[in-house]
C-alpha cells in the first residue's frame, strides 16, 4: 500500500468528519406541490358537481400532500382548504338532499 502523506485529509478519520448541514432553501424556490393543487381541485370539482369519487380522490390527494409538506406554513393552508373541500363534497353528496332527474 502506498501513503499519500496527508492523511489530514483522510475521511475515514473520525477527526474530519463534519456533521451534515442541509442548504437552506427560500420558501419561493421551493418545488411545486403538485399533489395539494391536484387535491384542491378534485375537492371543488367534488363540491360542485357532487361527484363522490372526485371529494375520495381530493382526500388521497391531501394525505399525499401532508405526509411530503416541506414548507409549514404556506403548504398547510392549501392542504387544510383542499381538505375542507373534500369533507364539504363528501357530506353533500352522502348526507345533502336528493338529485332530482331530468324531467320530460
């Protein structure tokens, strides 16, 4: 085995090792959460046109959306209004009052 004659430099020293320090990263450069968009408008298309499958699809989407929030502040309030859609649509399609059909 040869020596390089720095072993100053060795990462294998427990000396050199520095602890991680992740970057920091501006809340305007941070990516598009393309799940918490997708929820808000499975949500309002669950809200107006009562379709049960698109308010269950708004709340996959916000769980989604929840467990990979980077950025507290602003992702929770657009989780939070995505989900309050998919309860609202939920709870007219389920317990609202009946359609009426088309009449002739």
């Amino acid at each position: 085995m040869s020596s390089h004659g720095n072993a100053s430099n060795d990462p294998r020293q427990p000396s050199a090792a520095k602890p991680y320090v992740p970057p920091v990263v501006e809340p305007q450069d941070m990516p598009v959460d393309y799940a918490g968009i997708i929820a808000v408008i499975f949500g309002i298309a669950g809200v107006m046109f009562r379709y049960k499958l698109s308010s269950w699809l708004a709340l996959i989407f916000c769980a989604q959306s929840l467990s990979n929030m980077r950025n507290m502040e602003n992702d929770l309030k657009q989780v939070m209004m995505a989900m309050m859609f998919a309860i609202m649509g939920l709870m007219t399609s389920y317990f609202g009052p009946a359609r009426t059909g088309k009449q002739s």
